[in-house]
C-alpha cells in the first residue's frame, strides 16, 4: 500500500486525469472514459484554454454518443455551451444549453435543468435581446423550489430590467433578492 500512495502524492491532478483517460480508453466503460474527459475539458476551460477544453468536450461526447447517462450528456453539451458563451457565440451557446436543459430533465435534475434555463436567458441578455432573455428568468422564479436557483433567477430579472434601462422594475427584483430568505 505504500508505494502506491507515494505515486498518488506524487502526481499532479491533470496526470491522474491522463492516467485514467489512457485506463479507460484500454477498458470498455465508455460513461468513465467521457467522464474523465469532462474534467479534463474543465481543467483546460478553467485555465481560459478554451480550444483544448472543447476538444476534451467533443472526446468526451464522442465517447457517449449512444448514452442513457442524460446527466453526463447534460454536463457536457453545458460546458461546450460555456465556452460558446464566454466567446460571444450567442446562438450556438442557447443552442447547447438547450441540449443541455433536455438531456437534464431525461435526468430528472430539476435544479440542474433550472440552471440551464439561466443560462439560454443570459445568453440572450449578453446579446442585449432583453424581452427574449426575461421569459426564462420568470419560468425558473415561478416553477423552481430550490431556493438558491430561485433567488438566482430573480436576481437575473433584475440585473435584466437594470441593463435594459427599467430601473424601477430592476429595484423592485433587486429588493426582493436582498430580502429571500
């Protein structure tokens, strides 16, 4: 057991992701294989490396095309559509959430497909399309329990409201935001 748990030590989280991502491309599990390169790819998007995060991205969908792991397939049509986003592709990054948001409720994931919905609506308030922005945000605060993706989306109203120049409406969100429980 010793040794082995040098080896661990020793290695850096990225060449643990290569470890299991050559493991796993040797050994037919292909949800581990994508999910292993899912990680990769958030590795990469989180350094800003985007070009090497979509690579892992598409690897990683590639390797559960024929999938019912509809989480696993949600979390990846997400970050793609992340990365769509943060590089101003408007209409594909709506286009990814959207895969992502029905690949979620297959899942069952209601706050995971509510986050989605916050997403397609940043998309378009990004794109500064604030009236097609607002439906989703109001969906999410009317249908959600959770709390947490609640406020979010009331808070996106608001910030909504605010870059479209309503500032009355923007405060009336905003307040209800610092009030939630």
């Amino acid at each position: 057991l010793f040794p082995y748990t040098t080896l661990i030590r020793s290695l850096k989280p990225d060449s643990l992701l290569d470890f299991s991502i050559a493991y796993y491309e040797g050994h037919p599990d292909k949800d581990r294989l994508a999910t292993c390169y899912l990680y990769k790819g958030r590795a990469y998007k989180y350094n800003f490396q985007y070009e090497d995060a979509t690579t892992c991205y598409l690897k990683a969908e590639d390797a559960v095309t024929d999938s019912e792991n509809y989480l696993l397939l949600g979390k990846i049509n997400s970050d793609i559509a992340d990365i769509y986003l943060y590089q101003r592709e408007y209409r594909k990054a709506r286009q990814k959430y959207s895969e992502a948001y029905r690949y979620y409720r297959k899942a069952k994931s209601d706050k995971l497909s509510f986050t989605a919905l916050i997403n397609i609506g940043k998309s378009y308030s990004q794109a500064k399309s604030y009236k097609k922005a607002l439906p989703y945000f109001q969906k999410v605060s009317k249908e959600c329990r959770d709390s947490t993706i609640k406020v979010l989306a009331l808070q996106h109203i608001g910030i909504n409201y605010y870059n479209s120049n309503q500032l009355d409406s923007a405060l009336f969100y905003l307040r209800k935001v610092i009030k939630y429980p």
